[in-house]
C-alpha cells in the first residue's frame, strides 16, 4: 500500500486515518455539502465510522482510495476528502473520481486541483487507460470542475430509483 501523501501546488493529499472520522461526520454530516446527494448527510458518528471503515479497507485491499486533503498551510485541518476509488455503477465496476469538500474550501478552485492531481494519479500510479465521474444532473459546479479537468459526458446511469439519471463523465489517458 502506498500512503504516500500526494501534493499539489496548494493541498496535501494523504491517506485517511481513523483519526479523520470527525472530519468526515463534519463534512459528510453537513445538509449543504449533501445538496446533490440523493442518501442525504450523515446523522450520527457511527455511519461516519462506517464510511471511513469502508474507505480504510479500501486502502488496504487497493493500495489507494479516497485522500484527507488540508492545505499546505494548514495541513492539520482536513477540508475534504476525494481522490480515486473502485466504486460500481450498477454491476460495472470503475475507477471513479470523486470529491467532498467543506463548504469553508468551496469557490478556491481546491476540487479541481484535488481532480487534476486524482486523474494523474489514475493515469500515472494507477495506469488506468480510463477515469470515470458520476454526478448528479443539477450539481453544475461538479460538472464544471469534470469539464475543466477534460472529462466529456458520455452516458446517464440511473442509480437513484424515482429521480433523473446521474450524468457519467469519463477521461482517457493521453497517449
């Protein structure tokens, strides 16, 4: 496993620990950073233990996973979390970006510096031919940080019963 912290000219990208599970209840608990997000927030600490037990055993099994991300100059305040996971779309298993930030880190432009360094990581640790993205159809600041970074909607996947199809975005690896 390779828990190397990653880093980028403004955020330091490391593995979680379970250290972090106040931060993810904070963030992942939080109604205004679940706004797309269909499951809502988290309501108590245990579901956000369960997050990070999944996220950890991520790690484990993969080498990789979702990151902690603080800012070089705070690096001991986790602001959000994201970064490259196996993750199903319905029966397809994919190598998925995704993000979460508290709203404090919203317009820095932190998630598409979080997503350009996810997608390298993809390409280059990873050797992934392809990084995919799903996001939900009126989350539009998400869909701007996918296109910034080159990812292209390619198809819909409807992964939430009774709502409009999610919006798959996909980028390949340059040749």
């Amino acid at each position: 496993m390779n828990t190397r912290p990653v880093t980028t000219p403004r955020l330091i990208l490391r593995a979680p620990t379970i250290d972090d599970v106040a931060s993810v209840f904070a963030i992942y608990g939080d109604p205004e950073t679940n706004r797309y997000n269909p499951a809502g927030p988290l309501t108590d600490i245990q579901q956000a233990t369960n997050v990070m037990d999944r996220w950890l055993a991520h790690w484990a099994t993969h080498g990789f996973g979702q990151w902690a991300i603080a800012t070089r100059e705070a690096p001991a305040c986790v602001i959000g979390f994201g970064g490259i996971t196996l993750y199903k779309y319905n029966e397809v298993e994919r190598i998925n970006l995704g993000y979460r930030f508290a709203v404090s880190a919203w317009g820095k432009g932190f998630a598409t510096e979080l997503a350009r360094a996810a997608l390298q990581f993809g390409f280059v640790e990873l050797d992934q031919p392809q990084v995919y993205g799903v996001v939900r159809p009126a989350h539009a600041a998400s869909i701007k940080v996918l296109e910034k970074i080159g990812m292209q909607h390619i198809d819909e996947l409807d992964d939430v019963p009774g709502q409009a199809p999610s919006l798959v975005y996909r980028a390949t690896r340059p040749v």
